[in-house]
C-alpha cells in the first residue's frame, strides 16, 4: 500500500473492530458465569442445606474466591465502559436526527435495538443485587457441625417480598433480552459468519437467552411461593 | 395525460439552502401522479411546478435512474431509497403508494454525510475510504492467458456480490449508529477474496477501517438494518468478513 499509508501511527487496538470485539470476548465470558451461577442458584430448590454448602465452599476458599471476583469486576468494568464509548461516538456519529425513522422490519429487532437500556437495567440490577444478597441481612446456621452463613433465608426473605421477586423476575427478563441479540452478536463481531452456523447460532442464542432468564426467574418464583406458604 | 388512476400526494421534503442552514420540512401537494412514475420523475414534476412559480426547485441526487450509479439518496417515509427491498430511489415507482398519502423525503443523515442542499449530502467520505485503500497497488502485470489465475467459482461469486455495492450510502442513512461498516467491508471483500486483491488485504483493511474511524462514522451492532436496506442486497456476512480480517491483521502487522 501507499508510504503514506504507512507512516500514520496506528492504534489498532482502539479501532471501531476491536471496540466491538472486546465487548463480544467480555460478552460471551459473562454469558459463561450466568451459566454457572445458575447452575449453584438451582441448589435452592433442592434444599436449603445444599445451598448454604454451597454458598460457604465459595467463601471459604479465598484464592479462588478472590481471582473470580477480580476477574468478573474486570469483564463487567470493560463491557460497561467500553458500551458508554460506543454508545456515544455512535450518538455523535448522527448530530441530526431524522423527522421520521421507521425500521424496514427485515434487520433490526427488539432486542437488538434496546441493547443500551437493557444493559442499564442489568448494571442497575447487579448493584441492588450485590446490596439485597452479599451485602444482605447475615443469618448464621451450623450444618453438620460447620458455622456458616444462612444465604439461604437471605435469599428467601428477599423473594418472599412481592415488590422483590418482581424486580428479580423484570431484570432477569431484560438479561434475557439483552443476551439474546448478544450472543449471536460477539461471534459476529469476532467474524464468524457461516452460511449453515451463523443461523443456528442465532437460535443458539435465543435458546441461552430463555435458558437463563427463565432459570433465573423462575428462583425468584419459587421463593415468592414458598414465602407466600409459609 | 389525465387517469383516473393518478395520485393526489401529501409530500413533506426536506428543505435547506445550504450545509449551515438550519433546515426545515416543507409541505406541497402535488396532483395528477401516475403511477408509473418512478419516484425521481414524481420529483421532477414537483419541481418543473416550483421553477413555473419561480421557486427554488429541490435540490436531489441522481444519474443513471437505471439503478446501478448508486447516486439517489433519500430517505423516504424513514426508511432509505423507500419500502420496497433491494430497490434504489430511481428504480422506486409510484405504485407503491396510494392517492392521498403523506410521503416524507428527507436527506440521508450522518455527520459524515453532511447535507450540501435539501436532498443531497456530501458523500464523498466514502471517496476517502476508497482512497486509503481499496485498491490493487501491486504490478500485475500484462493481460495473462484467460484462466491462468485459478478462482475458485465459490470465491469469484462472494466477490461479484460483494462488489455490487454501489455506494449510495443507504447503509450509513438506514444504521441507528450512522455506521459504514457494510460499505467498507463490502469494498475490502471484493479485494480480499481474489488472487490479486489478496495480497494487500491486511494493510487495506487496517488502512480502511482506520480511515472510516477517523471520518466519524458510527460503530457496528449488528442489526442488519444496512443489509435490509441496501438496494443490493450486499450481506453482513462481510461485515464478518472483514472483523476477522481486520483482527489478523491488527495481530500480524508489520507497520507500527
């Protein structure tokens, strides 16, 4: 190519490519702890115990414990502000808006055109999430001898709240929503398109979307009942 | 030339004197529309009307109207070169509308595309991602034998798709984020996927991206919005394309 093409000083690593790149890589890791996080959240159901076991072996081991939550306030940090980058070089990107802007109903979707306030409900969710439980009421019990703490009626007493389970289920929605254009989105964005995969991937995705968001809700239910039977 | 089949429309156009001026929606109403007009001879109409009064006729891009120079460029009832898919302004006839509707016109927006006079826009940043780029530099010396550069049939048809690409800017115009991303990576593709095109393939997609970043267009999320709108149908599949062409290269280049 051109010298004059050469001598610029390249940032490649601050391009409008890799912006959305590194949302995908960070995207799709948080997809991997929601799957996990899920995975120990079922523990509620199946006993209270089992829960609070669980709960106490994440805390206990504190290396582990440290590096994990290190690592997730990292992604959630980068999602998060490279998202305020893109969303406003892409605001500033059209000054004037248009009289009128109607979609042509073959591209975008729901999901895809509310990825910024669904992003804004889940950072508000995850705080008030954070304060509700981790930071939460601490009740203490003692399984098979062990002093630990009782998460569980935490978690419980939260649920058994009418206005608690609804928040729970309404920000568990608007993951859901928010993953499901996501996901498909960061392979993307990291250029993976396949002629068979790429649909097949979108419902993939689809398919996630609706596995967490209606695992998640569905805790936030079965507390509500339990709180209701009690 | 009088049909009972003609339109009475409500038209609201865009109109603005010059890039500084502010601009306004204007309304007109104008009779006796055939519906074999295409779009651009409705407009014509409207303004042989408005140079009888000695008005300022509105200003619009065209060229061909055969809907391959990629020169029309509007927005019309909010969706770019109109409702009908895979269609350019030109090739866009009255058919498609009714006696008695509202038709709003308006230039394509962006910041990279600033407007120059009602219905035209400056669109030549897309000249300047052509030029920091989108080009075969190296010798290829004399016209070979035919066949002498084998292309694999696959490869030779994504690259006449991609190469459809006209330009017209609908993709940016159509984009929430004004994002030129299918213009840019339709014009690396057509490149990056032959033999000679090939060879600058890394450098043209550093080159390129790096000018279209600088030009102020908006970032991708994958909508699709441009290729529902495109009058070429051009995929986003190359939008991929270049994503992962851009990354490789980013990771392997060898300027600073």
């Amino acid at each position: 190519m051109s010298s004059s093409t050469q001598s610029i000083s390249h940032n490649y690593f601050l391009s409008s490519v890799v912006k959305k790149q590194i949302m995908a890589v960070t995207g799709l890791l948080l997809c991997g702890f929601l799957l996990g996080h899920l995975a120990g959240n079922t523990l509620i159901i199946i006993s209270p115990d089992a829960f609070n076991q669980y709960g106490h072996a994440l805390v206990s081991n504190k290396p582990l414990l440290y590096t994990a939550e290190a690592g997730l306030i990292v992604l959630f940090l980068v999602h998060l502000t490279m998202a305020a980058k893109l969303t406003v070089e892409n605001n500033t990107a059209r000054p004037e808006k248009y009289y009128i802007k109607q979609k042509t109903g073959r591209g975008s979707t729901f999901a895809s055109s509310t990825m910024p306030y669904t992003g804004m409900i889940i950072l508000i969710f995850l705080v008030t999430h954070l304060i509700n439980f981790k930071y939460g009421t601490v009740y203490m019990t003692t399984i098979n001898g062990v002093e630990m703490r009782d998460l569980y009626k935490t978690v419980m007493e939260f649920f058994a709240q009418p206005i608690g389970a609804a928040w729970y289920a309404f920000a568990m929605v608007a993951m859901a929503i928010h993953v499901s254009h996501g996901f498909w989105s960061a392979f993307h964005s990291i250029g993976i398109f396949h002629n068979r995969y790429t649909p097949l991937l979108r419902k993939a995705g689809i398919a996630y979307a609706i596995l967490v968001g209606a695992g998640f809700a569905s805790l936030a239910l079965y507390g509500y009942i339990q709180g209701v039977q009690a | 030339m009088s049909d009972s089949n003609n339109m009475t429309l409500n038209l609201k156009i865009w109109r603005q004197s010059t890039t500084k001026d502010k601009g306004q929606i204007v309304d007109y109403i104008l009779e006796g529309v055939s519906p074999d007009m295409s779009f651009l001879e409705m407009i014509d109409m409207l303004n042989e009307q408005l140079v009888a009064k000695n008005d300022d006729p509105i200003a619009f891009d065209h060229d061909c109207r055969e809907g391959i120079c990629g020169m029309c460029s509007m927005m019309i009832n909010g969706q770019a070169h109109g409702p009908e898919k895979a269609t350019t302004t030109c090739q866009l006839h009255m058919r498609s509308f009714k006696d008695g509707d509202t038709i709003v016109i308006e230039p394509w927006r962006a910041r990279a595309f600033p407007v120059l006079k009602d219905l035209m826009v400056d669109r030549s940043a897309f000249d300047r991602i052509i030029e920091a780029g989108g080009f075969v530099n190296v010798n290829t010396g004399n016209a070979g034998d035919a066949n002498e550069i084998l292309i694999p049939k696959e490869a030779a048809d994504l690259a006449m798709d991609a190469a459809a690409c006209i330009g017209c800017g609908a993709c940016v115009a159509s984009c929430k984020n004004a994002s030129a991303m299918l213009f840019v990576s339709a014009k690396i593709s057509q490149l990056a996927l032959l033999p000679q095109g090939e060879v600058e393939a890394d450098q043209r997609a550093l080159s390129m991206v790096e000018k279209m970043d600088e030009l102020g267009f908006g970032n991708c999320t994958n909508e699709a919005e441009c290729e529902a709108s495109c009058p070429k149908d051009i995929s986003i599949s190359n939008i991929a394309r270049m994503n992962r062409g851009f990354l490789k290269a980013a990771i392997t280049s060898k300027t600073k």
